[in-house]
C-alpha cells in the first residue's frame, strides 16, 4: 500500500526477540519503533495494530481530502485482510510453519500491487482496475500465466473478506470474480514448462561427487519419491521397522508434511535399497544423537575433513616440526646442523612438544674468532654535549660498543630492544653501525644473531601414543557442539547445486527426483497397472478415493518396492 512508505506493514523481528520496525512521521522524518512482548506474541501484534491505527489516523487527519472521510477504501480492506491472518498465523507461541510464511507473503504482495489504488473507494474498484493491476504487475516481475492467476486469487480474497467485514458490496466482489484466468492462449505470457525427470546419468555422476550425507539424502529421494522436505525432516522416531522380516521395507510416516493441515496422513514405504543406504550412513554419522538423521553440520565436518586430507597429500615439503623430528630420530643433535636444515629451530621444537615429544637442552656459551670483537661500531667520535645526553641505559651501550663488548654480552644485556637503544644514540647524533666480517659464514652469524647460545639436544624421548589421523568423526567434535542443525529444502537444494556447478553436471532441482523415481515405477509396471502403482508410490491420491482407497494404496506401494527395490 501507498501507506507502507510510511507505515510498515509487518514488524520485523530483532536479534534480540522482539518486533520492529522503521517508519517515516508525518514530517518525512525516519525513526524507530519497538513493540513489546515476544516476536509473534499476542501481545507485539496488539502493540503494534495499535500503534499502526493511531499512525494511519496520524496522517488521514491531515490530509484535507480525507478529513471527513466516510467510506472505506481499498487501503482499509487490505489492511482488514492483513491483520486477520497477521494474528492467525502469527500470534501466539505456535512455531510458524513454511506455508505461513509463504501465505503472508502473498498477502503482502497483494498490497503492493495494489498501492496506486489505494484511497480509491473499495466499491469503485471495478474490473477494469483489476486487469490494469495484473499488466502491470506482469510488466514488472516477468510472471508467468501460473503466478499471476495465484496473485489474481488473492486479489479476489482479499476482497471477499471486505465483503464479509461489511467493507465491500457484493456486487463489487461479483465484477471482480468476472475476470478470467491466464491459461495458454495467452502467448504473450511465459507459460508453465513441463518438469522433466532426472537422468540417470546426472544422478549417477552427482552421486560420485557428494559427501555422505548428501549422497544418502539424494539416494532416499530417488528411490522413494519423497518431497525434499520429507527428506530433510527424516527422522528415526518416525519409521517404523516392524515390517522389515515379514516384507522387507520400512514405513516412514512423517508428522509434518504438504497435507498434514488437511488431515490427511502421509505413508513413505522405504525399499531394501533405501534401507541399505540409510544404515550405512547410520554407522558411519557422527552425529548419531542428533534428533533428525541428516545434519548439515556433520555433512560441513566431513567436507572440512576431506579438505585437510587432500592438503596434506597435496603438500610437497613437510613442516618444520616433521623436518626437525627426522633429524632428531636420526641422530642429529648438532644445533648448527639442525639451523642449517630447519628453517625454524624455535617453533620446530614448539610444535614437537606440543605433540608431546620430551627435549631437553643444554647450553654454552656462543664461541667466537679471538679478532672478532663484535658486529657494533661508532664510527666518529661523539662530543662530550652529545655525551651527557644520553640515559643511563643508552651511556651503558655506548661504553660497550665503545669497549668492542662482544655480541654476546650485548645481547644478554638487551635482548631483543638493542635495535631500539642503538636508534635512540643515533637520533642524539652517535653514529652507531654495524658491520659483518667477511669471515663468517651466513650460518654462524644466523646462529649468533637468532640463538645468541648454541644449543644443544641431550635428551629425546619420543610421545609413547603416536598421533592419532583425524576422522570424520573427530572433525565433527573438533569444530563445535552442532547437535541443533536442521537441512531445510532450500539448503539442500543448494548444495547439491554446489556439486553440479563444480563438476559441469546438468543441473536439476531435487523435484526432478520425485519425477524420476515416479517414472521408473511407471515403466517398470507400465503393463501391471503402472498408473495406480506410481499413485500409491509417490502419495498421490484424490478427493473421492481418500477413505477407500488409502489402506488399497499403501499394500500396493509395499509390494511395489519391496519388487523393484
């Protein structure tokens, strides 16, 4: 609605629980509002119904054309319509399911389609209007024939309800209900394509690429034709085993499903091959706690797992702590071989502690040339002001170096701050340098200038347990508590697309299984009532045949998978 610029039409839900929203006063002005109680509470819709009337009044009483307003307008029936299913589907403390969200989505949809109507009088929104919304709305969003005869029913029961609340004629809603349907003679509109099963081949390849996890959701979906939902919801409390010795399948009967609201039941018959695949990944899961069988979690675990195998096969050189304990089981205790074939000594020997390797060190004094006085200099002579500048600690420095003090002394003295003393002489006007003498080699100054002591290994003592190879199942506790995740159909969906994009398989969408295994079913049996097979299989059904029927459907579906598998 023109009014949801400035007034919301739903609050939205904060990190911290509770419902909010933005909105512009009458002055153009952006703030904040905050409505009490619990996100979806009895009592944030109360707050936040209120508050949106009180707004609505706000701005009607200033605007001279609705001063004195006596008629309702397509704003009003909306928003009737908007706040009975707002507080149907989601006050109280009743989790909202998918299809709540999905229908007040649609609702909303409605409202905006119909924002430039908006201060028309409900009764004078005629046909003609109607089919206006609708081109427009397909000029906007591309819509095909299907989505639009969805929208245009909305449309229609949003004024239904007007009519109900005394907020419409019924004989605009009759006008209304005159406007046709989209169907294929419209060619100017994209039309429904027909959803192809999936092929074997694709299926066979993506289920070479995929982790366990996805492997065994993928294999369940295409032997039984279950809705992605159903898949991802699987769960053990649901099926029931009893039948596996006397028919040789299960009966997974799921509590949430497409036609759980309309009370009907929902009976997937597992076949031996599906039976197969879920107690294999059964045995292998990390995650055997969990109260749903597929966890995303476990299935990140196992990706970050195989991550780190192929790294480590991948990896030419070994690290510094696998160099280093090479040498020392060879032998090697020599610190001046050790610097020369390890890059790092210090965290080398870090790492192998860590591991629980017991070294024991001894050390002596590092041995210099008997001409070698030192690597510091001053290489002009201060003057006696540039002298009596100096701190206590930078006049001690300057008496070493003047003293030609070996490095060692030095570095005892000032460790790792001598660079930081010898910048502070110079910045008084002492010329500090340094020099390397051409007789040194590289590895005696790195071993002078890194280790100051040479070391030397006396003790090695390897851990008694080796380390143990990571598992899928020691990555999984490794990583976090991830005892609460759940796949939703869209989560599942996208990694599978994840497999098909990096290995350039033809894509498909996770319906495409159903399709696929409803197929199989129909030419396997296609002489041997193929059709009523695949209906009793796959869950379809129809109204007159619902009480008769569904005992007939579910042994026919037993028989049919306990034969193919």
């Amino acid at each position: 609605m023109a009014t949801s610029q400035k007034i919301p039409d739903a609050p939205n839900r904060h990190k911290k629980g509770h419902g909010y929203c933005y909105y512009h006063d009458a002055n153009g002005a952006r703030k904040q509002k905050t409505f009490p109680g619990k996100f979806g509470s009895e009592k944030m819709w109360n707050a936040f119904r209120k508050w949106r009337a009180d707004l609505a009044g706000e701005y009607h009483s200033q605007s001279p054309q609705n001063a004195s307003r006596s008629f309702a307008t397509v704003e009003d029936v909306w928003c009737a319509f908007h706040d009975f299913h707002a507080k149907r589907r989601l006050a109280g403390d009743a989790k909202q399911t998918r299809s709540d969200k999905r229908y007040m989505n649609d609702v909303e949809c409605v409202g905006r389609m119909l924002q430039p109507y908006q201060h028309i009088e409900s009764n004078k929104f005629d046909s003609q209007m109607l089919d206006e919304v609708l081109e427009n709305e397909r000029l906007k969003t591309g819509n095909g024939t299907k989505r639009l005869n969805d929208k245009l029913q909305f449309i229609q029961k949003c004024f239904k309800f007007g009519v109900r609340k005394n907020l419409v004629d019924s004989a605009t809603y009759g006008s209304l209900l005159t406007v046709e349907k989209f169907n294929k003679l419209d060619r100017h509109i994209k039309q429904p394509g027909t959803r192809l099963p999936c092929s074997e081949a694709d299926l066979m390849e993506a289920l070479a690429h995929a982790s366990p996890t996805i492997h065994t959701m993928l294999m369940v979906a295409s032997l039984t034709g279950m809705r992605s939902d159903n898949v991802c919801k699987l769960s053990w409390d649901e099926i029931d085993t009893s039948r596996e010795e006397a028919d040789g399948v299960w009966l997974y009967k799921p509590l949430t499903h497409k036609t759980a609201h309309m009370g009907k039941e929902l009976t997937v018959v597992l076949g031996t091959k599906c039976i197969q695949a879920l107690r294999r990944y059964e045995e292998a899961r990390p995650d055997k706690d969990h109260p749903y069988i597929f966890n995303p979690h476990a299935n990140y675990s196992f990706c970050r797992w195989q991550q780190g195998i192929r790294q480590r096969k991948t990896k030419e050189a070994s690290t510094h702590g696998d160099q280093l304990a090479k040498l020392l089981k060879s032998g090697v205790t020599d610190s001046r071989e050790l610097i020369k074939q390890v890059k790092n000594l210090p965290s080398a020997l870090r790492v192998l502690r860590n591991k629980g390797w017991v070294i024991n060190k001894k050390r002596c004094k590092v041995h210099n040339p008997g001409n070698y006085k030192g690597d510091w200099y001053i290489s002009s002579s201060p003057t006696k002001t540039q002298i009596e500048s100096l701190t206590a600690r930078e006049r001690e420095m300057f008496d070493m170096i003047s003293a030609a003090s070996s490095i060692s002394d030095l570095n005892s003295r000032f460790g790792t701050s001598i660079n930081k003393v010898a910048s502070k002489l110079k910045s008084k006007g002492i010329e500090v340098k340094r020099h390397i003498l051409a007789k040194f080699t590289k590895q005696e100054l790195k071993l002078c200038y890194m280790q100051y002591e040479v070391v030397e290994i006396k003790e090695v003592q390897e851990p008694e347990q080796p380390e143990q190879p990571r598992t899928w199942q020691s990555e999984f506790q490794r990583l976090h508590d991830m005892t609460n995740g759940v796949y939703s159909p869209d989560t599942f969906r996208q990694a599978v697309l994840r497999i098909v994009n990096k290995h350039n398989i033809q894509r498909f969408v996770i319906h495409q299984l159903r399709h696929y295994h409803s197929n199989n079913v129909f030419q396997h049996y296609a002489e041997d009532n193929g059709v009523e097979r695949q209906q009793a299989v796959i869950g379809h059904h129809t109204e007159s045949m619902t009480n008769k029927y569904t005992l007939r459907a579910l042994e026919l579906a037993i028989k049919t998978q306990r034969e193919i598998g």
